[in-house]
C-alpha cells in the first residue's frame, strides 16, 4: 500500500514477475478501474503500457473472489483495492458488505498455491474529506487495509518507489 504515485504497481508488478520465475507460473493482473471517462481511460492505457509483457490480465471492477478462481495457480497481483471500494460503495454497498468481502479476499488469498500480491492505496494521512461518501471511503479503506495486512503474510508501504516493511503491534513491542 502506498499514496498516490507511489510506485506501488510498478513494485507489484516487479514482485510478480519474480515469484513468476522463481515458480515457474504466469503473471495474472486482477484489475478493478472502469473506464468511465476519458481520464481515467487515459491512467488504464498507460497502467496496461506499462505492464510486462505476457501478463493477462482479468477485469474485475467487482467480484475479486471469482476473479481469483479464473486465474488457477497464476502468480496474482490485484491492482487496485482502492479502486474496487470505491466501485462497491457508489454501487451502494454498506461499509459492513466491502470489510466482509475484504476479510473473504484474504482468507482466500492465504489459501491459494501461489502468491497474490495486493496493491492499495494509504489515503487516511491526510484531511477530513468535506463530504459523507468521502469520509465513508477514507474510513472503509482504512480498515481494509488493516484487516488486509493483518491477515497476509507480509506488508509493504510504499513511498517513493520504496518499501517500508510494516509490523504487527506486538511485533514492535517484542522488538
């Protein structure tokens, strides 16, 4: 997880494309933004020219879990959580339907043969959105991000093209 700009997709994508080898799979990519104008038509173009070349990709602007049971045993990179929140709560989900089909994904997630590397962004470090569904979106991912880190394996925040490792709690305590 990351800001905006960050590089997390570009990490993502570098991430893959090693567990790719190292196991000897392809690289899918579970992609969640529509392109409902031309902006963000625009961002889709140059996130697919981006991409390494043989990554498939699947769109999936809703339902990440079957998602998941097309690509088998793909190495999986989710790009991007932020996106599919916000998809589930202008289609008028409750926060309590995107956590439960947050804390489903990860549960699925640590069960699959191969990995799945999850890209969000960190969007709770700055000002009180003005407005109800902003607030509700900067809360919602807040605790999906939590729920998401807590339950994977490993947790990365990205700044700047960099990873900070994140810890549990406890582990700062133990430290």
């Amino acid at each position: 997880m990351g800001g905006a700009r960050s590089g997390k997709s570009g990490f993502a994508e570098r991430a893959a494309l090693d567990a790719s080898r190292e196991l000897d799979r392809a690289v899918s990519v579970i992609v969640t933004a529509e392109a409902l104008d031309d902006e963000m038509e625009l961002r889709i173009a140059r996130h697919r020219a981006d991409r390494p070349d043989g990554f498939a990709t699947v769109e999936a602007p809703y339902d990440l879990e079957t998602a998941l049971g097309v690509v088998d045993d793909d190495v999986v990179v989710i790009d991007c959580l932020t996106v599919w929140i916000s998809n589930c709560l202008v289609r008028g989900d409750t926060n309590e339907d995107v956590e439960a089909a947050a804390h489903s994904l990860v549960e699925l997630v640590v069960t699959r043969a191969s990995p799945t590397i999850l890209v969000s962004n960190e969007v709770g470090m700055g000002i009180v959105p003005a407005n109800d569904l902003a607030r509700r979106f900067r809360d919602v991912q807040g605790r999906v991000n939590a729920t998401l880190a807590d339950g994977v394996e490993r947790a990365l925040l990205i700044v700047a093209g960099k990873a900070i490792p994140l810890m549990s709690t406890e582990d700062v305590w133990r430290s």
